[in-house]
C-alpha cells in the first residue's frame, strides 16, 4: 500500500495519541507526525527573552500560564524571577491589576486563535495599569510551509474559532478532530478517504463557520501580522499585534524593553520536531541532557509539546 503521511498539528492530540498508543493500531503505510501545534514550543527565543526582560522592569508583576514560566530563554527563564504570577485566564490577569493599581501588570499574551478572543476580552474590560506583550499567533497560514505529508488532522480548540474556511487554500486534505482517542481514530479514517477535501470530524464542538463572536472580539482589538516561528522562521500573516486603538495596552510600546542577547541551545532540535522532519527521540539531547524536569527546549516543557509526550510515554 502507498505510504500516507499524517501530521497532527494540535499538541493536545499528540499527548492523546501517544498516551493511548494510537499509532499500533493504524495499517503499517499510515505514519503520524508531530507538527507546530504547541504555542508556547513555537514561541522563538527571542520573544521569550523580551519577555524576561520585562520581568526585570521595576514595579512590573508578569501575569502568565504556567507552561511559560519553565521555558529556557537564552540563559534563563521566568522560573528565576519572584515577580511572576501564574493565572488561569486574561480577565485573572486584569483582576490582579485591579487589585494591585500601584503595579503595572504584564499579561503574556501566548497562544493560537483559541485564546486570542480572551485577551482581546482583557485588553476591552483593563484599567490603565494593564498591558499584554503579545506573542498570540494565527495558525492556518503556518501550515502552507507544511509540503512532507499527505494530510493534517486539523486542530479542534483552534477550528471552533475560525472553522474550515482558513484551511481550504492549503491544498491538501485535512480534518478537524475531537480529544479523544475514538475521535482522533474517526477523524484518520475520515482523513484516508478523503480527496483534498476538508472535513470536521468534530462537529459537536465545532461549526464550518466556526465562532462569529470570537472571531469579531479578534478583528476588533488585533491587525494580523508577520510572526516569527520558532525552526519555521518568519511566517507571513501569522501573528497578532495589538491595533493603534488599543496601544496602551501593547506592553512594547508601553515599556523600554532591553533584552539581552539572543542565542540558540546548542544541540536543540525542537524546531526540527515542530517542522515534523525529526522525532524527539533522534534529538542527541533527548532523555540525555534534556527531560521534564531539566528542559533544555520548549518541547519538553509545555503539556503540548511533542518531546514531552513522547518522554512520559516511550513507547509511542
């Protein structure tokens, strides 16, 4: 049988696929890979660096997801920093600076157009002390650089967003799937007959013309624009920045950010595994010098990311 080679783009079905082991039970010609589904993997030394920076400003408090505060920067990360507080949600980092008006509080605005529509919510509802230094990215346009696989299994949490429309110009076939692992199997099986099409597997969460409210909250507070990856590099159309209307809020704007010089970890691969070219485990530092618990790269910090799911569960 012709090999078919499937990239799942979200970094929540790779933990499911892998903690299922989802990959026995496909025909030997059918292959999974990883792609740039992880925010906080793609999220570029640079960005992350700046984002320290930010931490050494006086008086700032850095509101944020937990994933971020692990993740290396060139020599650090925000793990080293005692003004750093982990949220649960935007609107959390706007009530810590309602309640602290003599701070100014930093949301890290990290993430796809799934959580986009939240901090456009934060940024409407802030009061003056508010900013976001905003890394949030655009997916579909990233996934045109994507030419090693026959087909993608599309993102659930990203698709009840935007819906189908944005994934009709990549000119392969993809589907969107759901988070379990009988969602996932459906969605292959799906994705396996399929003729360039694009498909939703997932239709109790999401809708061909996905979320209008969410989409409109987007368009109102944020321009797209070019974006760096990280291992993809500069991605036309692929990212958010704050509108002019709203700049009083765009934490580069606001501050005198001087990060400090921005160099790769040797011997890292993580953007290698986000372009799907390389598994984890063929990085030299994988289960070496790099694991959970002493991260060298971002793949193997968040929840998302394609080294930690293939460390935890070494079989896959």
């Amino acid at each position: 049988m012709k090999p078919f080679t499937i990239m799942e783009v979200c970094g929540t079905h790779t933990h499911v696929i892998a903690k299922a082991g989802l990959k026995q039970l496909l025909p030997e010609n059918v292959r999974l890979i990883s792609g740039p589904g992880c925010p906080v993997c793609v999220t570029p030394n640079a960005a992350i660096d700046e984002m320290i920076a930010l931490a050494d400003i006086p008086n700032v408090i850095i509101a944020t997801f937990g994933d971020m505060v692990r993740v290396p920067g060139s020599t650090t990360s925000l793990q080293s920093k005692t003004n750093v507080v982990i949220v649960y949600s935007p609107m959390d980092a706007v009530e810590l600076a309602r309640n602290n008006p003599d701070k100014e509080i930093v949301f890290l605005g990290v993430g796809f157009e799934t959580t986009t529509p939240t901090t456009a919510v934060a940024i409407k509802n802030a009061p003056d002390n508010f900013s976001v230094y905003c890394a949030h990215k655009s997916m579909p346009n990233v996934l045109k650089l994507i030419n090693n696989v026959d087909g993608l299994l599309l993102p659930g949490h990203v698709s009840t967003i935007i819906g189908i429309e944005p994934y009709k110009s990549l000119g392969i076939p993809g589907v969107v799937a759901g988070f379990e692992p009988e969602d996932i199997m459906l969605a292959i099986d799906m994705l396996l007959k399929c003729d360039n099409e694009i498909k939703i597997a997932y239709t109790r969460g999401v809708k061909p013309e996905g979320n209008p409210t969410a989409l409109n909250l987007i368009e109102e507070v944020f321009d797209t624009c070019d974006s760096e990856w990280r291992g993809l590099g500069a991605v036309p159309y692929s990212g958010y920045k704050i509108k002019d209307k709203y700049s009083k809020y765009d934490a580069t704007k606001k501050f005198d950010i001087k990060p400090e010089p921005t160099h790769e970890h040797s011997g890292c691969k993580c953007g290698e595994v986000l372009k799907g070219v390389l598994e984890p485990e063929n990085c030299p530092l994988f289960a070496k010098k790099c694991s959970p618990a002493n991260p060298i790269g971002p793949c193997m910090v968040s929840h998302e990311g394609s080294c930690s799911a293939h460390y935890q569960n070494p079989k896959i």
